[in-house]
C-alpha cells in the first residue's frame, strides 16, 4: 500500500501544465484549515439530532444490530477493510466503523465499493443497497442540468478544497453530514491528488456553489454539493459532466450527501450489478490537480493498493 508520503509525491509529478495558486507556508495552511474546517458545537449538536432522527425513524438497520456491529467493530479493531456486501439491511449500508481514514486506505475503499459517512454517528464504511451512477455523456445531455448551461457563473476545478468542503458540511438541510475528522481526511485526499473540487463563482466572484468527490479509475464518486443560488450546483454538475466525458471517465456517482441537489440526474443501480462493474473501472487513476480550462489531465498510475 502507497504511503501518505508517496501519493503526495505522486500527485506533484503528474500534474504537469496546471499552475496552481502558490501555496502558503505548511503551518499557515493548517491553522487556515483547522479554523475552516473546524466543527462549531452547534453543528455537532444539530448532526447529534439528525443521527438520532434517522434511527428512531428507521432509516437505518434495526438499532440492536447496529450498536451490536459497532461494538464489535470497536474492540476487534481489525485493520482489514470490510466486505460491502455484507452490510446490515438498511439504506445506508453500514458495513463497520472505519478508524483509518488515510489517502491510501480511503483509495483502496473506494475501488472496493465502499465509502466513508458519518451517519450514524460515528464514521464507518457505508455499501448502500442501490447507487445512484450515469455515464458523463448522458449526464451532460440530462434535461435536469439542461437550465444550468446558460447560468452566468465561472467554474473552475481543485481551487480552494477548504472552504467547498466547509461550505458542504453545512448545508442548512442537514443532509451532509460530514464532521471535522472526515473532512480533514478528504482535504488530505485532495492534497494527494485524488479528491477534486469544483467551484461555481459569480460574476462579482463570490463562491455560490461547489461540490467535492474523488476520483478513483475512471469513476469520480461526488460526495457533497452546496448551492447558494439554485442553479450553481447543476452548473457546476453540467461542466463536472462535461469534461469527464472528455477525459474518458465511465461513470459518475452520486453520494447521499449530494443525491438531495443533484440525485434526479442519475439512474439508481443496485450494490451487486454496481460492484460487478466497478472493478473494470478502477484500474489506472489520474492524480493531481484538475485543469479548469478542459485539457485532459495527463498522468495515469496504477496504484499499488487497488492490485
């Protein structure tokens, strides 16, 4: 399995032809991060509620059989990551808590089918029963973003990681609920090439909508969108879709911390058909920062981890 140390380095190599903004100094950039990404006591008290919403409702799994897994997840501690499909009935799918959330593991997670959530509290590995996927042609060409191509907003690509995944996390619907460990873990994604953002601006500059995934293969799992203005999401979605189409990626997920903004424009698929597929797109993965202007990233690499 790639180190922390080694996707970094990775990610400065094939980048080539994309000028990022100048970084600031190492420390400056954490503290910058820390305060972004910061949970208030607020949020963690409205995420609390959410959670526990969603249980008495019985969106989940039967709550015995929940703490049961959790339990057990907790004092086994095994550093294997588990198998998506044998998660608990329910439409999360929660599968077991995930105490490592590494680039490295988080990578090999995805390529396996699994991704981390926060919706019940602690964050664990979730393998929903259906997915909601579409192929970037015929997102592109969806009716629901159709509106959004003639929105005057610039999108842009791998900008500002922080202040998207900030923005995201807090949603006014309660629908992404995302802690401050899970986004510092997709911020560390990012810095290691695989997590990508896009921004939606308008024209005075103000950020009006944005969203974040990660790219794995030829399939980019968007995890959480915001929208300011109605139509930024699907703008920023349309352009997303755009330029996958160009850059040969086969599908496009949709999380459930974005399904609520963008989930009409894609077809639901159940896990089986969805993990037979995936594993014939997740061989090879683009790493490094995303161009704005459309040019196809150039770098393919097959990492060790997803052999």
């Amino acid at each position: 399995m790639l180190t922390r140390a080694e996707l970094n380095d990775v990610a400065s190599l094939f980048s080539e032809g994309i000028e990022p903004d100048p970084p600031p100094p190492p420390a400056a950039r954490r503290r910058r991060r820390l305060e972004i990404l910061r949970e208030s006591v607020p949020a963690g008290v409205r995420r609390f509620v959410i959670v526990l919403a969603n249980l008495l409702r019985g969106r989940q799994a039967s709550l015995p059989t929940t703490l049961d897994l959790m339990v057990r997840d907790r004092f086994m501690r095994s550093a294997a990551l588990p198998d998506p499909r044998r998660a608990l009935p329910g439409a999360s799918g929660l599968v077991g808590l995930a105490p490592d959330l590494s680039p490295a593991t988080m990578i090999e997670a995805y390529g396996r089918g699994l991704a981390p959530s926060a919706s019940l509290g602690p964050i664990a590995w979730h393998s929903p029963p259906a997915r909601l996927v579409a192929e970037p042609s015929a997102l592109a060409r969806s009716p629901f973003l159709g509106a959004a191509n003639q929105a005057r907003l610039s999108i842009t690509f791998d900008r500002d990681v922080d202040s998207i995944l900030a923005a995201s996390a807090n949603r006014s619907d309660g629908a992404s609920l995302c802690p401050e460990r899970l986004a510092a873990a997709f911020a560390d994604l990012f810095d290691a090439g695989y997590g990508h953002t896009f921004e939606a601006r308008d024209a005075a500059g103000r950020l009006v909508g944005g969203g974040y995934g990660v790219a794995v293969g030829r399939v980019f799992m968007l995890e959480r969108v915001f929208a300011r203005r109605p139509e930024a999401a699907k703008a920023g979605l349309a352009r997303l879709a755009q330029c996958l189409r160009d850059w040969d990626f086969a599908w496009v997920e949709c999380g459930p911390g974005a399904a609520a903004l963008c989930g009409e424009a894609f077809t639901p698929m159940s896990r089986d058909d969805y993990l037979a597929a995936l594993a014939d797109y997740t061989r090879g993965d683009r790493v490094g920062r995303w161009p704005s202007d459309g040019r196809r990233p150039a770098a393919k690499l097959r990492l060790a981890s997803a052999a």
